[in-house]
C-alpha cells in the first residue's frame, strides 16, 4: 500500500511539470514585454485567449495576472503536497506540524503576492487558507492531548471551523478595500505620469 502510494505520488508529479511545459511553450504570448500598463496588457491577453495558441491551456492562466502566469504550477505542486505527501508522513503529529507550517506559508503567500487579477478570488483565497491554518493547528492540538478521542474534541475543531469564516471574512474585505485603493491610486498616477510624457 505504502509503495502504491509513493507511485501515485510521482504520476502526479508529473502533470504539473506538463502544465508548465505547455506555458512556458507560450510565455511571450502570456507576459508579453511592453510599456503599456498591466490591465491594458491583461486585456491584450484576453483577447488572445480566443486564438488557436492560448485557447486549449486557457483553463492554467486566465485567472492569474500577467506576472503570474505559470501559477498554476505552483498551486498543483501545494495541493499535492496536502493531498498526497502529508498522508505518506508516518508521524501523525510531526504531519499536523507540517500542515501547519505549510497553510501559514499560503496564507501569507496569497495575502501578500495576490496572483489573481479578480480581488475578489485574492480574498477568498486567502480566507480559505486561514481556515485551513485553524484547523490543522485545531487538529494537531487535540492530537498531542487527551481531547484527541473525545466527542468533545471534534466539537471544538467544528466550532473553529465556522468561527473563523466570518472572522476570515472581514478581515480580507479590509485589506481588500485597503489593496484597491492602494491599486487606484497607482492607476491614476500612472495615467499623469504617462500623460505627462506625452506632452513632451
């Protein structure tokens, strides 16, 4: 069962190294250079979308901003990591640890870089691996003491659970108005300062 697993685990491997394979094919059509400001470039994209090059790998970076494009790679190998490689860690404990370390690590990751260009999808993201966060850390508590096996100990790990999605909720909508303000003034400063060139 444990070599059956770590066969699986490497098949998977692979179709992230696919995805990449097929975007970096197509990077100069997906980040192509230019002077022009992001959302005219992610405009640009979207049209191209529709072309016979982009259309069938439209599905790994039309969520995703320009800079971002090869994303989809690096979300493939995280769920990978969660699905299949904690599991394979015989040490529960030292697995909950470990999914710990790595839900702060997203949390952090897609509150700061924002990959997608839909605020909205930036926020849920992040709210989702908050929660994720909570219940590892939730779960590895009830583990290492005498709740672990009690009715009790599940009650507590549900009450997290819905307690941290309204929590998780109006903290991303603040720093999802603060980020939009923070993008609408980059946006008007650059329109002046592209203006301004033009009229010299």
């Amino acid at each position: 069962f444990f070599g059956l697993n770590v066969f699986l685990t490497i098949v998977t491997q692979l179709i992230p190294l696919m995805y990449l394979g097929f975007l970096y094919r197509a990077r100069h059509l997906l980040h192509p250079p230019s002077e022009r400001s992001p959302q005219a470039q992610l405009r640009d994209r979207q049209r191209l979308e529709q072309g016979p090059a982009l259309q069938p790998i439209t599905f790994l970076f039309t969520h995703y901003n320009l800079g971002w494009w090869y994303f989809e790679v690096i979300e493939s190998y995280r769920r990978v990591m969660f699905v299949s490689i904690l599991p394979l860690v015989p040490d529960k404990t030292v697995a909950g640890f470990l999914g710990i370390l790595m839900a702060f690590i997203s949390v952090s990751f897609y509150r700061d870089a924002r990959p997608y260009h839909v605020t909205s999808s930036n926020a849920l993201a992040t709210v989702a691996n908050q929660q994720l966060s909570f219940t590892y850390v939730t779960a590895t508590f009830l583990r290492v003491t005498e709740y672990g096996n009690d009715v009790s100990g599940g009650i507590v790990l549900l009450s997290v659970n819905i307690a941290i999605i309204p929590f998780s909720i109006v903290t991303s909508m603040v720093d999802h108005k603060r980020r939009v303000k923070e993008e609408e003034i980059k946006r008007k400063n650059y329109e002046k300062l592209k203006h301004a060139e033009a009229e010299d």
